[in-house]
C-alpha cells in the first residue's frame, strides 16, 4: 500500500533562517507531488506541484521554492523565512488525474 | 481530536440529477468548515466555506449548511453538469483564530456526471 511521509511534524524558526521540509511517497511510481499551505483560518492553497523528476510548477509568487531530486521525493525550501510564511504545509500525492492522498502535515511557525 | 467522516463513492450522476455528497464531523467548539474541489488534471482549490452555525456556504451552483444539531456538512447541488465531475474533499474542522490545527482530510468523493 502507498503512504507518504512528511517531516518534520513541528517546527519553530526565527524570521531570517532557511527552511527545508521534506516529503516521501512509498508504494507508488512517478506520482504527481503537490505542497499546499493553510494559513490561520484560511483554506488550503497549492504553492507547488511535479509531475516529474526535476519538473516543478509554481502556482503563486512567494519566497518559497520545491525541488524534486528524485521520482518519491518532495522538497519544499526558503532561504529567508518570512513571519507570512507561517501555516500549516501539506504534501500530497497523486496517480495522475485521480484523487489526491495527503500527508499529515507540518505545522510551520515563524518568530 | 477534530475529526470527519465523508461518503467515500464514487458517486455517478446523468446530467441535471441532483447531487449529496455527505460529510459529518466531530469537533470542539464551532469550527469553520469547508468543501474542496479537484477538478481533473488539476489541484485542490476552495469550493464554499461556512464560519458558524446555521451558516450557508454557496458556490457555483453548490450549497452546504453547517448544522450544529447533526454536526453535518453536506454538499448539495440541484443540477449536476458533466463539468461539474471532480473529486471532492469535506475539510475537516479547521482551528479557529490563530491556532493550526492538524488537519486530517478525507480521501474525497469521486464524482462521474455523464451527459
């Protein structure tokens, strides 16, 4: 069975610092990969998704980045944290045009 | 800890048939609930959302009330549309005000509409 992975599951960071969170995706082959972010009381927004290795879309400008080093994994970076980056991100993964499965988040705080 | 339960499906429709998608959830105090939709190819992107009891959330057709009483949230749609086939996830209860709590969704409901 497929399970994805996300770490870590809480983090506190000071405005400034680089943030890397990282997702994994067992069980499945070239999934399509999507990180989402929730801000306080706010609903889910797609901040990036893959198709592929190295292939990244960008649904909103902002100061964070994703990479794909390889087919399972999921990369989501900042090299400067912003307080507006605080939220809830989520990973996700798909076979492509059906559902999506969603990992159990990191809760992101920025001081 | 907040929690919600959401017909699996799939669910497959003719066009104009009318459509209930259910959802229920458990919760501490009065959370805002929210439907999302995935549309094909596509990712997650907010349908309608309600912020209290008794409260309609309406969007592109779709309404679902938030009820206190059955704690239910469930989408409605009178005419169903071949475009309106999606996958469609019942958020759970999102923490209110400044708090991030972990939210843990359903793996949504398939909808099929064939003209």
């Amino acid at each position: 069975s497929q399970t994805i992975h996300q770490w870590p599951a809480t983090l506190v960071q000071p405005v400034g610092s680089p943030l890397s969170l990282e997702c994994t995706v067992e069980g499945t082959s070239n999934p399509n990969l999507y990180w989402y972010r929730q801000a306080a009381g706010r609903g889910l927004q797609l901040l990036f998704y893959s198709v592929g290795i190295g292939q990244i879309s960008s649904e909103v400008p902002q100061n964070l980045s994703a990479s794909r080093p390889q087919d399972r994994q999921f990369i989501l970076s900042s090299k400067k944290l912003l307080l507006s980056d605080s939220g809830f991100y989520l990973c996700a993964w798909s076979v492509p045009l059906t559902k999506q499965f969603f990992g159990p988040g990191t809760r992101l705080t920025v001081l | 800890g907040d929690s919600v339960t959401q017909m699996e499906g799939p669910v497959t429709l003719s066009e104009e048939a009318f459509l209930t998608i259910n959802c229920t959830y458990t919760a501490t105090g009065y959370p805002s609930l929210f439907w999302y939709v995935q549309y094909p190819g596509e990712g997650l992107q907010l349908l309608l959302k309600a912020t209290k009891a008794d409260d309609k959330g309406s969007n592109k057709g779709f309404e679902a009330t938030y009820r206190k009483e059955t704690t239910s949230f469930h989408l409605e749609k009178g005419s169903v549309q071949v475009s309106d086939s999606a996958v469609y996830f019942c958020a759970p209860p999102a923490a209110g005000g400044t708090s991030y709590g972990k939210l843990t969704f359903g793996q949504g409901t398939i909808l099929t509409v064939h003209p």
